[in-house]
C-alpha cells in the first residue's frame, strides 16, 4: 500500500441517500387523509353502536338478575329507574334492584347500574315507567296485567327492544328505526 502525503485527500465513495422525497411524502399524507376520511365515520358508528349493545345486554342481565332474586327470596324484587346519587326515575340515568314492589327510591338495593351514556334514550312501556317488578315465582307483576318493553335508542339510527313477558322472561329484537 501506498502512503499518504498530508496534503492529499481521501475521496469518499458515493453511497446512496435514504429517506423519503417530497414528494412521496406528500402522496403518502394524501392517500393517509383520504383514508381517514372514510374509516373515522364509519368507526364512529362502529363505537356508538357497540355502545347500544352493551347498553342493551346490561339490562338484560339486570332483569335476569332481578328475577333471579325474586325466585331466591320467594317474594317481590324490583328494578327501577334512578340511582343511589340522582332524584330521577329515568332509566337512562341508571336504575338498581331493590326488594320488595312499592321502593320509591333505590335505598337498600343489591346492585346499581350506571347510566347508559348520553347518548342513548331509554323509555319503558307497558304498566308503570319507573319499575319493573318480579314476584316470587319469577313472574311479571304490574298494574296493567301486560307485558312490559324498553326501547333503546342511540340518537335514531339504532334501535332494540327488550320485551319482557309475564312469566318474566326477556327477548331482545332489533329494527332499524326508533319509535321516539
């Protein structure tokens, strides 16, 4: 090998650049955002009707719950609307299981349940708007003798209907509009 005076220069050999033009990076962003355009709504939906169906299902395991105490204590138990920390009666703000049939709050109840969000509306029919009310055998108990259902609605694009039957049992059914 060869030596080197102190003036001479060693040239460096070319190596290749990386990273990303300009321009490829402006396509990326613009196909990124054109994507984003169409996956956010549809995930939003997504989210707000997950949010329904869980909504849905927690009030099918309180009135499940609720019966269940009622055949367990062979006498009333109640699910109604409010909670421990409101004066409201509406379910949509949350509701408990209470013993006994003529609770006009939720002092002394087995279990609350939280509101369902804000977005969701939720309206009993059928008998008193308040209560729903089992009797020892597991049955139905209201003023009008009749079946009683909640409709759920998620800002009138969702919609289930969980109907209880006098025996007590709960049937949840699905349509695409709410009749609020």
């Amino acid at each position: 090998a060869g030596a080197r005076s102190k003036n001479s220069r060693v040239v460096p050999r070319w190596r290749p650049q990386h990273g990303f033009t300009l321009v490829e990076l402006m396509i990326t962003l613009a196909i990124t955002a054109i994507l984003l355009s169409v996956a956010v709504p549809a995930y939003q939906s997504f989210i707000g009707s997950t949010a329904l169906t869980t909504a849905t299902n927690d009030l099918v395991a309180a009135l499940n719950m609720a019966r269940s105490e009622a055949l367990k204590r062979d006498g009333a138990v109640t699910l109604r609307g409010g909670d421990a920390d409101t004066v409201s009666d509406d379910f949509a703000d949350g509701y408990c299981i209470v013993p006994g049939r003529t609770n006009t709050n939720c002092d002394g109840a087995l279990r609350f349940f939280r509101a369902v969000g804000s977005d969701i509306t939720m309206v009993v029919s059928g008998g008193v708007s308040t209560m729903v009310t089992f009797n020892g055998l597991g049955g139905l108990t209201n003023a009008a003798n009749a079946p009683q259902s909640f409709e759920l609605c998620r800002a009138n694009e969702d919609h289930r209907r969980v109907t209880i039957a006098l025996v007590g049992r709960s049937k949840i059914s699905a349509d695409t509009s709410c009749p609020l």
